[in-house]
C-alpha cells in the first residue's frame, strides 16, 4: 500500500508529508482547495508526464516522494530486481521537477528511468477517474482482468506453454525446410565435390608435414652437389692422394740413404694422407645420408599443390578440408534423408500446433464462461448506482487462426447505457460520471483479482447525490476490506464511511496561499461532514446530520 507521500514546491503546495492508512481513506475540502494538485503530484510519483508548471512559484525545482509497503513476493519487486535495483525494505518513487521542464527518477534512492517508474507505478497505484485512461479503460489489461477473475491462470500457463511448444517446432521446421531446400539447390555441386575431396582424402595437419617433408629434400638436394664436389676432389682424377701416396714411399726409400732428414716430412705426409682417407670416408656417410629419391620429392610436391589448390577453390584453409568434406556429407545425407526427416517433423509441428488449438479453445471456453460471471457480478451492481437501465458486456472476439502466447481471444468491456442505444468500448459510450461508476462496479466484482495494492478514485460521486452516493460509499468500503483506497470526494455519503479522512485545505493571506493536509480526530471530521451536507453556512441540523451518518455507518461496519 501507499504509506508515506511527500510533496515539496509543487504549484500551491510548499511542503507536505502524509502518512497513509489500509483501508478506505477520504480527502475532501473546497473546490480548489488542492486536491487535484494532490493527485496530480502522486501521478507524477508513478511516471506521469512532467510538466514545469507544477513548480511553485519562486522555487526551481518541486519534489514528490511516495513509499509503498508491499509484500516481498510482489512483481514490483521482481521488476526491481531485474533493473539492478536493491528492492529490500519499502519501495520508495522520488521524482524532482525542475523549473526548466527536465525531471529525475529515483528508485529506492538509485536513479531510473520514467519508463521504469511508470512500469512499477502501473502496478503498485491504479487512479480511476472520469476521464482517466490509465486503469481499467486500458484494453490492453481486459483480458488478463477477466482471466484473474475466472481463476484462469493454469490454463493461461498451459497455453502459453503450448504456445511455445509449437513455435519451437515450428522454427525448427522452417529452419529444416530452409536447409533441404538450399542443400537441394547444390546437389550437383555438392555431390561432385564430396567426390573430390574424398578422392583428395585430407588428413590432419598433412599441409605441414608435407611442407616440413619438401622442405628437407630441397636442402638435401642443393647439399648432394657440394658433397659430390668434395667427393670428386677426393677421389676422382684430380685427387691428391696417388701423388702423395707415391711421394711416401719415394721418401721412405731415401731415408734409408740419409738416416733422419727426412723423418719430419714422411711423418706430416702420413698424417695428410690418414686425414684426406677420413675426409673420403666422411664424404661417403655424407653421400648416403642424403641420398633422396625425387620421385618421393615429385610425388610430395604434388600432393601439396593439390591440397593447396582444393584450399583455394573452397576458399578455405587446408586443414578445413577434411571437415567441410563431411559438412557438404552431411548436407547430402539430409538432402537423401530429408523429405522423411522433413515430413517427420512437419507432422511433429502439426500435433504441436493443434495441442495448442485444443489448449486454447478450452481457455476460450472458460473465459466465456467467466464472462458471464463477471457480466452478472458488474450488473447486480448497477441498479443501485443508478446504472439500472445500463448493461454491462464482456465482448470476446476470438480468432483461431490469430494464434497468440495469451491465447485467441481478443477482450474488450463494453458498455450499453440506455436500451435502444447502441453498446460499445466503456471508454467511447459512458461519459464522465457514467464511467466512473461503472469501472467502481468493476472493481468491486474483480475484488482484489488482478488489482493494484492501492487504488484512488477521483470525484467518481461528482453529479450523483443521496442513494447512489451511499452505493458509492459501500462499495469503496467493501473494496477496502482487501486492498487500500483513496477516494477525492465531494459526498458526505461517502466520506462518512471512511476509516480515514484528510481535510485538504488553502492556508494564507492574499499575497500568499498555500495548500495543507489535516488529518482530521471525531470532532473535526463531524463538523467537515456537516459542511459538505451544508454549504458555506453549517448549521445545526447539517451538524446532527453528520452525526447520524457518522454513527450508522459504525454500526453498519
């Protein structure tokens, strides 16, 4: 409920804080004394449009705060929640109005959007006026108010699971269906290229292993011609070894004629000679390590140049190959399968769509039925708020093949206010007083069902007096047995059934005039009733009037 309302520099208003009670609370006073300042404040609390000449004059900015104690499972909260609003204790709306027409949000102290304001403000107050648009008059709520009031929410819930069931399918279908059909289009191609890439069999990471495999023979090639270089020189013709062989022995014979001259040069001879036969030894190892075959080469180079090209036709990487092979497989697997599969889930989706139909026309049903219901409930109402040649209808147009998450139906309360007239949206055919009365109809047979936490009613007794204010007056009490009401009233009738009454009223000499709020003990609620029964001047028997209303509806509560 609303608990707590602080105004500060709004138009006659220079500070004001109210404390709000459960139940059935009045405001009333003399016209213009700023009851519609008061409302028009709370409205800009839950998200109405700002407007900079609600700034009191003299001061820049105005500031409207409202608090609400609301239970923790109320969606207010969850929608907090999902904006990454701390929504622990009261849920606090502060709007500032600046004289430059700029305004701020803040909820629960953090800033916000007005959209969000009004988001939570739609579901924490509903105003209700003659010419309010905000509440019940809005067709977009009528259809859930009527599922709220036949207790229709699990079969909503299966609808709307039903719902979803089907269009999963049905996605699912045309997405299957988009598929075969493209993959229809490219058979050929993709046949044909299956074909080639699985001749061409790509194998993982063989684009490196054959370039690491080139690569090696290529060096082994240029180095097998020095080493026949170094070979040719140690062996071939040219090779200084017979020379230095025969110079040896040459030596070795002399040395027996000339005893150590020559011992010097015999042994650096048969050192060069066991080196150059190492070096002629190693040149051989060298030779046989890098002996290659260029066929193996060839075959190689081929084999690259082949992936390669593949690569490039399919515009992908080599070693994407051997997976696009089985994407295009698998494209020709659900082409050669897939008018099976295709009519499998086309009848899939069918079973789907006609469980929805099935779940929807029940839903149909019921709501016709609730219909009833709250059309009987709405017209025992009326007669006693002289709305007795009124009717009041549920309009259900249903369109099965308009398939919705909500169901087929499209909901709209109208209204008939005289025989012979023609009926049509309550918005369109009641005027003011007509349709205050008959959204307080309404909400007294929804009761608490699908209802904001507070309501407000603004002068929806204006043009009706005696009875019918009466009438008025127990049904704005009957409705604050389960939620909290706050009614702007010029009927006595009314105000004598509150629980709670505000005295609004302007304070302040010519020069100076503001608005205040009292709320009032007993006696000054008495003397209030007694004006309102009156006029300006209240006389005794408005004052014996007041009592005697006072005290019946005591009794009555």
């Amino acid at each position: 409920m609303l608990s707590h309302l602080s105004i500060r520099d709004i138009v006659l208003i220079e500070r004001l804080d109210i404390d709000f009670s459960r139940g059935l609370s009045v405001l009333t006073g003399e016209t213009g004394a700023g009851k519609s300042i008061l409302l028009d404040s709370l409205s800009l609390a839950l998200g109405a449009r700002g407007d900079a000449s609600l700034v009191r004059n003299g001061a820049t900015q105005g500031q409207i705060t409202a608090v609400f104690d609301v239970p923790a499972a109320h969606p207010a909260r969850a929608i907090l929640r999902e904006n990454g609003i701390d929504d622990e204790g009261d849920i606090i709306l502060r709007r500032t109005q600046a004289i430059d027409g700029r305004t701020r949000v803040f909820i629960n102290d953090q800033p916000a959007s007005v959209a969000l304001m009004r988001q939570v403000g739609r579901i924490l107050v509903e105003i209700h006026g003659q010419h309010d648009e905000r509440a019940l008059v809005d067709t977009a709520m009528h259809r859930g108010l009527l599922d709220a009031f036949g207790n229709l929410d699990e079969q909503v819930a299966l609808v709307r699971e039903a719902w979803r069931e089907w269009r999963h399918a049905d996605q699912e279908l045309a997405r299957h269906r988009a598929r075969v059909e493209a993959a229809a289009r490219e058979a050929d191609y993709l046949r044909a290229a299956v074909e080639e890439l699985t001749e061409l069999d790509p194998q993982p990471d063989e684009e490196t292993a054959l370039a690491e495999e080139r690569a090696d023979m290529m060096r082994a090639e240029k180095m097998a011609a020095e080493i026949a270089d170094a070979q040719d020189i140690l062996t071939g013709q040219a090779s200084p070894l017979p020379q230095l062989a025969s110079l040896l022995r040459r030596l070795e014979r002399k040395s027996q004629e000339a005893p150590g001259m020559f011992d010097e040069i015999i042994s650096s001879l048969d050192e060069a000679l066991i080196a150059l036969d190492a070096a002629q030894s190693a040149v051989e190892a060298a030779i046989r390590a890098t002996e290659f075959d260029p066929q193996r080469l060839e075959r190689a180079e081929e084999r690259l140049f082949a992936l390669r090209a593949a690569a490039r036709k399919h515009n992908v990487a080599v070693d994407e190959l051997a997976t696009l092979r089985d994407r295009m497989d698998a494209d020709l697997v659900d082409l050669d399968a897939g008018e099976e599969k295709l009519a499998l889930m086309e009848e899939e989706s069918r079973l789907r769509r006609e469980a929805y139909d099935a779940a929807a026309q029940a839903l149909s049903a019921a709501r016709r039925e609730a219909a009833e219901g709250l059309t009987e409930a709405v017209m025992a109402e009326l007669p006693a708020l002289k709305l007795e040649r009124a009717r009041f209808i549920v309009s259900i147009e249903s369109e099965p093949d308009d398939r919705t998450e909500s169901g087929i139906d499209r909901v709209e309360f109208w209204v008939q206010t005289n025989p012979g007239t023609r009926a049509g949206p309550m918005m369109k055919v009641a005027s003011g007083g007509e349709l205050s009365r008959f959204l307080l109809a309404l909400k007294v047979a929804l009761a608490d069902q699908g209802s904001a936490p507070t309501l407000v009613f603004d002068e929806i007794d204006t043009g009706v007096g005696g009875a019918v204010a009466d009438a008025i007056g127990q049904r704005l009490a009957r409705l604050a047995d389960g939620i909290q009401v706050l009614s702007v009233t010029h009927a006595p009738q009314v105000a004598a059934r509150a629980h709670t009454h505000y005295l609004i009223a302007k304070t302040g000499g010519s020069d100076h005039v503001t608005t205040g709020i009292l709320r009032m003990d007993a006696a000054q609620r008495q003397e209030e009733i007694a004006r309102m029964l009156a006029g300006a001047t209240i006389t005794e028997e408005a004052r014996a009037a007041a009592e005697r209303l006072l005290r019946e509806n005591a009794l009555a509560g």
